[in-house]
C-alpha cells in the first residue's frame, strides 16, 4: 500500500524557535499533499494544499508567513511553523495523494511550544 | 463548499457484532469520491474503504462494507463480526473528482467495542 512517512513524531520547542516537519511519500510520487492541523477530539482542519513546483494554496485564516510549506519534490513537502508560540502546539498530519482520487497519511507530528 | 455530516459523536457495539456508522454530505456535484478512515489512539489516520459515486455497487473490503444512496446522499459504514481492535474515531470524507482538490471531513464518530 500507499506509505507516508513524517518526521519528526513529536517535538517539543521554546517559544520563539522554529520547528520544521518533513512529509515524505515513500512508495509513490505525489503532485499534491495536504497538511492538517488536529485540536484534541476533533476533526482534521485543512490548513494548506501543497503542490510541487508551485506556492502552496493556504485555507483562510491560516498565515502562510507562520506556516511555511514546501514541496521541493514529488516525495517531499515540508511544513515549518516559524516564531513558534504555545497556542501552536498541535497534532500536524500530512498526506499525499494517490491516483488524484485518494489521500493517504502521515503518522502526524506532535509538536509541543513552551 | 461540501459539507459532511456524522450524526452520532459516539457509539458502542459488543465484540463479534455489528454496527452501523452514518455519514450524510451535501453536494450539487454528480462525480465525487466518498470514503471513511479510522483513527485509533495512535493517531494514524488509515483508509478503511473508499466509493467512487458513479458506481452502484456498494464497496466491501473483508468486514467492512458501504451503504451508498447517491439520491439521499448518504454513506454508511458497516463493520461486521466487530472486533476490538476496530475501536478508534471514524471519519468520513467528501472529494470530488477534481484534480488536487480538497476533502471534506466529517466530525468523526468514536466507535468503542465491548469485549
């Protein structure tokens, strides 16, 4: 099947620090991914579409200058939560997509700002 | 934009029986795709089954089987034989036939399974 890879799994920071998480597709090239920010007992929020080669389309009310996204290739989109604060520390999940129909995903990344 | 509803926040099924997930959505589209995922405590998101909405058929994968009624726009999930490693969030998601577009997700429902 389908793997993708995040890492790290957990990160813990100081506030003001930034914090760069990598997405990788490990069996598949992916155009497209996806990165998901999850609040505790919730469902997965969009933050931004990632395409290779191009600007990632940003969700509204997620800043694109906080959250950086990079898709440098068609195994790797990485996502850096710059100047990092408390109020970001969340469950992140990425995924890739698969035949422009399915999505698959990353183990997610939990990331901790003291 | 699409939205998907999961009306039941929570539901239990005893080991070994069967229970039944419900997940409606709103589209003005004919070609779109449907699928459930689960979510276990480790967070993982896995694919459990997916419905392409121009096929009749229901899709099954082993214990796991569709209900799929395009006209009402509904899409059920059901988990036969349940077994308790089955117990995690379920979600349902919307995306439709567009190169690259999003999907839309569902609440979740968090299924416990009774030994």
């Amino acid at each position: 099947g389908a793997v993708v890879s995040q890492h790290p799994s957990r990160v813990i920071c100081k506030s003001g620090t930034s914090v760069k998480i990598e997405c990788r597709s490990l069996d598949f090239q992916a155009t497209t991914m996806f990165w998901y920010r999850q609040f505790p007992k919730q469902s997965l929020m969009l933050m931004a579409t990632s395409n290779e080669g191009s600007k990632a389309t940003y969700e509204q009310g997620v800043e694109k200058d906080k959250f950086l996204i990079n898709h440098a290739s068609l195994t790797l989109s990485t996502l850096t939560v710059t100047s990092a604060h408390p109020e970001d520390s969340s469950f992140y999940i990425c995924s890739a997509e698969l035949g422009a129909e399915t999505q698959y995903f990353g183990p997610g990344t939990r990331l901790l700002v003291l | 934009a699409q939205t998907v509803t999961q009306s039941q926040p929570e539901m239990s099924v005893q080991e070994a029986e069967t229970v039944t997930l419900s997940c409606t959505y709103d589209t003005s589209e004919s070609d779109y795709y449907l699928f459930w995922y689960k979510q276990p405590p480790s967070r993982q998101m896995i694919l459990v089954i997916r419905q392409e909405a121009y096929k009749q058929q229901n899709a099954t994968e082993n214990r796991f089987s569709v209900n799929f009624q395009k006209a009402a726009k509904s899409f059920s999930l059901k988990i036969s034989d349940s077994q308790l490693g089955d117990a995690a969030m379920y979600f349902c998601a919307y995306r439709t036939s567009n190169t690259g577009n999003q999907f839309y997700f569902g609440t979740g429902t968090s299924l416990t399974v009774i030994p």
